[in-house]
C-alpha cells in the first residue's frame, strides 16, 4: 500500500539547474496538487490538477510547471532553480477538497 | 490580516491535560475547514474534518463558529503522542484555494 511516493527526499541544485520532483499516487485519486513549506508561512499551493489532462495555478506558481498525462502521475519541474526555491515540497492527493494523502517530502536546497 | 491564523505555541501541557487550540480565518465565505497533524521533519496528516455541528473523533473535538470566524481543537487527556504541530486548514472557493495556517506547535510533558 504505496499511498503517494515523492522521489526524491532530498537534493541540492546550484542557481539555474533544472529538476523534476516526482509524485506518483495509486489511490486513483483525481485531485492531486504540490504545496511548498517553509518556517513561518505554513504550506502554499504551487499547482494543483482534479483530473488527468487539467493543471491549474495555486498561490505560488512562478518558476514551475507542472503536467498530469495520467491519473497516477504529477511532476513538478523547476525551470532554472534560484535560492528562493530552497524549501520543504510535498505532493498530496485525495478524492475531495481535504488533502488526506501527503507524500513524505522532498527537502530542496539551491545554493 | 492573514487568511488563516493560529497562535504558533508551543503549548506545553502535563500528560493527561486538556487542552485547546483556535484558528481564525478571514473570509466569511470559506467553505470547509480541517485540523492536521504534521510531526517534525514529516507529512501533514489529516487529523479531522470540522463540521458546522462540531464534530469528535476519541479524545479530538473540533468545533466551527462561523460568527466569529475561528475553528477550534480540543484534545483531552493528552498523551506523549500527541506532541506534533496542528495544521489549520481552510478550504475558501473549491479546492484551488486551500489554505494552511502556520501550525501551533504542541509538546505533552511527562
């Protein structure tokens, strides 16, 4: 019973390098959405999808994209990685609007 | 104002104590409303839904008043276990804007 499976836990990229967090659900789940947290501002929503095909923005969109080609899938790519980035991810899936599942985190550092 | 605040502690209570957290949101509007658990270097956890009703779930009472605009947490008779940071969530216009508190950090003491 994998749940959501985020690869991987940890990583450092240097300013401008590109990457793909992965998340991947076997729940079927048709919401899935990548939040960012850092210490003092709780998690915010990065991009989120209710299906596969569909993508949207959340609250904090800029410098990366996101795709679902299917329902299990849903990476989250940083374009040319900046110190800002540096942060906690995590990927989430759920069949309603409460997030039930969170994958265990990839701790990304950018130097 | 933030869209979502909780006090962040720590609250230290003695094993066996009741204690109680709030969070307040500012828009009227939102929706629906949930407490998660997130214990350190971890995944938040969904702990419970809140129900316009108020809701309990064992030792966990979560209660909504939309007057006032702040939802709460009740955990009675602390346990050990229970030491983690609770997640106030708050769900505003569909699931696109979902929104986290900053966590109120709780510690039981032996």
């Amino acid at each position: 019973n994998a749940g959501v499976t985020q690869t991987p836990k940890f990583q450092v990229l240097k300013t401008g390098q590109s990457m793909t967090l992965q998340c991947a659900q076997d729940m079927n789940h048709e919401y899935m959405s990548w939040y960012r947290q850092d210490p003092g501002m709780g998690l915010r929503l990065i991009h989120y999808s209710v299906g596969a095909g569909i993508t949207d923005q959340g609250e904090v969109p800029n410098g990366y994209n996101v795709s679902r080609s299917t329902t299990e899938d849903f990476p989250l790519r940083l374009l040319s990685a900046a110190p800002s980035q540096t942060s906690v991810y995590f990927c989430a899936s759920s069949t309603g609007q409460a997030m039930a599942f969170f994958g265990q985190g990839t701790r990304l550092t950018v130097v | 104002r933030k869209e979502v605040e909780q006090d962040p502690g720590p609250f230290n209570v003695p094993e066996g104590a009741t204690v109680a957290f709030n969070c307040t949101y500012s828009n009227s509007a939102s929706q629906s409303f949930f407490w998660y658990r997130q214990d350190c270097r971890k995944e938040p956890k969904l702990l419970m839904s809140v129900y316009s009703s108020g809701n309990e779930d064992g030792r966990f009472t979560a209660q909504l008043n939309r007057a006032s605009q702040y939802i709460s947490l009740l955990i009675r008779d602390s346990k050990l276990s229970d030491s983690a940071t609770y997640l106030c969530v708050v769900n505003q216009e569909g699931y696109q804007k979902v929104t986290f508190g900053t966590g109120t950090k709780l510690q039981v003491i032996p």
